[in-house]
C-alpha cells in the first residue's frame, strides 16, 4: 500500500490520533473540538464537535470494544462510537486544558495532564477522581505514560523539562530527573541543539524495559526501567528541531516524530553496546555524559527516516492484517497513513 490522505472531516489542524488494535478505525481531534472517526481505508464515518475549545488527545478503548476517550480543553469526554454524537461520561477534574490522556494496562485508571502542572487519576470503574498528582511540575505537563508491567507506576514529563516517576497509588514521587542537568551536547551539532529540553512526550516499550522521552532540543532519551530506580543510558540525536513525538512500535523499535517534518525509525536492540553503556555507570548509578557514545548510538539505532511537508503534531503506529503503519497528524487538516516500509 502507498501513502493515503484522509481528508474532508477536519477544518483545522488535526492534533492528535489514535488507532484500534486491529487498525480497522483511526480516530483524530483538531482544533475547535473536531472529533472524527475513520476507517482504515480513509471513509469518515463519524464527526461531531464537542465544543469550541481544541481536541488535544483520543484513545481508543483497547479493552471495551467502540469505546473512545478524548479530552477537549479541561473536560474528558467517553464515547460510544455507535452513538457517536453524545458522550457516555463526562469527567471534568482538570483545572486547566489538558494535554494528553492515557489510560492504564487494564483501563481502570486514565491519566490526565494539563497546564497546570497537575495530573488527575480517574477511576473509570467507579467514575470518580481517584488521586491528584501535584507540586512536583512547576509549569505544563505535557505527557504522561503508564508502566506497561508496574500497575501502580506512571511517568510524567512538562515543560519544565522535569521526568517524574510516580506510585500514584499513594501518591509519591519515586525519582526525578531534570533533562537540563541530565543532556550534554555534542560539540559537532548544530545550535538548534542548545534548545532547553522540554519534554513533549513520553512512551513505555512493551516489556517495561525503556522508557523513551522526546526533548524540544531535537533529542529521545532512553532510560533504562529495568532497575528499581530508573536512568538515562542513552540518547538518540533525533531532529533538526523539537522532537515532538515517539512510540514504541516492539520492544526494540521505535518511531519518533519532530518539529523538522522527519518521522525516524530507530533500533535499540543492540545488546553489546548498550551493556557497554550500562557497565560504564559511576557507583552512584547515574549516567556520565554521553557525548561520543550518544553520537555512535545514533548511527547505529537509525534504520531510515522520511521527510513530510509540514512538523509533526501526533504520531500512532498500528497493525492491519499484519502489516506496519503509522497514522500521521501534522499541522495541515488532514491526516497521513504511511506504511512503515516507505522509512
């Protein structure tokens, strides 16, 4: 298959997008709060606006079949897609525009961040606000990531450039890194690379192996969750600009997206060099600077990339009928669907 458009249901910016399991619908929010629903080979099926504020992140029930989570400015809002134009359940917990949602392995808890620095952890089985995650992010958090194999475990990441690790379950910070302290730059990049590292996303590898971080300085750190206390082992030089997206795709393969218009494809699965990386830690358990060795991971992990017309806003990769793809949101009213081959 070739790359394919689906066009004519957004009239702004699509934002953010999801995929079922199977890949047999892809679901999008734009700005304006434009909520659509497609199917894979590009028929709109559904469309609604919920309100005027943007619709920054779907998810697609993985569990409940024809379930789809969106958050629309402060509010989350549940879907059944075959009754698309009202919602099932509405949470309104957050105090500012939430940012992104994400839903635990079982999908008893959904996350929610937003500009306020604060998480929120709903209880979807009892339909109420189980716990806030607060004080820790002095500015936006922008993502937030379940531990696919810890239940009680989340990651959060803002534009404060801070990584959290949380038990939410108390809730209590288990470690925090600051990126700005963690990333060295290598003498040879270009200035782009000076950028603070905020962070725009966060992604767990299936395993519960690696966490990965997308940094504003064009960069996807790797930390290593295999240990009770997490640690950045490497970085992969990503983007030109922001990276603003990345996902694992397996356990060792990832694809991220950036503020260049470059959509990467990375693997991480080369065991002699990382266990170089890992045996070369001081005592104290935290990384030296990885300069050279951050240069040479790149070029190792990096299997291809391909260039689009405009930065990316929101990545989802999928399976259908065996195959890889990639749904693409950019800042264009359409989105993109790329089989992975063509990186």
């Amino acid at each position: 298959m070739t790359t394919l458009s689906l066009s004519g249901g957004h009239t702004g910016s699509v934002l953010c997008v999801d995929a079922s399991p199977d890949g047999s619908y892809i679901a999008s929010g734009a700005e304006n709060g434009e909520i659509c629903l497609w199917k894979r080979d590009g028929t709109l099926v559904h469309k609604l606006v919920q309100d005027q504020n943007d619709c920054t992140s779907v998810f697609l029930s993985r569990v409940k079949e024809n379930i789809l989570y969106s958050a629309v400015g402060d509010t989350v809002y549940v879907y059944d897609l075959l009754n698309f134009q009202n919602p099932i359940d509405t949470f309104k917990y957050n105090e500012e525009e939430i940012n992104q949602i994400q839903l635990g392995q079982n999908e008893t808890f959904l996350a929610a961040c937003d500009d306020s620095g604060q998480v929120k952890i709903i209880n979807l089985q009892e339909k109420n606000i189980f716990k806030t995650l607060r004080r820790k992010h002095t500015n936006i958090c922008s993502s937030v990531c379940f531990h696919p194999r810890k239940p009680w475990d989340i990651f959060t990441g803002g534009m404060d450039c801070n990584l959290i690790h949380w038990d939410f379950s108390r809730p209590k910070c288990k470690n925090q890194f600051n990126m700005q302290e963690l990333q060295d730059t290598p003498l040879e990049m270009d200035a782009y690379m000076v950028n603070p590292p905020f962070i725009h996303h966060l992604t767990a590898s299936p395993d519960g192996k690696f966490l990965a971080v997308a940094l504003e300085n064009g960069q996807v750190s790797l930390f290593d969750m295999s240990r009770k206390n997490i640690f950045e082992c490497f970085t992969l030089l990503a983007h030109a600009h922001g990276a603003s997206q990345v996902h694992f795709i397996s356990d060792s393969r990832l694809v991220s997206g950036g503020n260049d218009s470059v959509i990467a494809l990375w693997d991480i699965n080369n065991p002699n060099e990382l266990a170089d990386v890992c045996e070369n830690l001081p005592s104290n358990g935290h990384p030296q600077p990885l300069q050279q060795r951050d240069v040479n991971y790149t070029e190792v992990c990096k299997l291809g990339q391909i260039t689009l017309t405009s930065k990316i806003n929101w990545l989802k990769p999928f399976v259908c009928a065996g195959e890889n793809f990639i749904a693409v949101a950019n800042q264009s009213s359409s989105l993109t669907v790329l089989p992975l081959n063509l990186l």
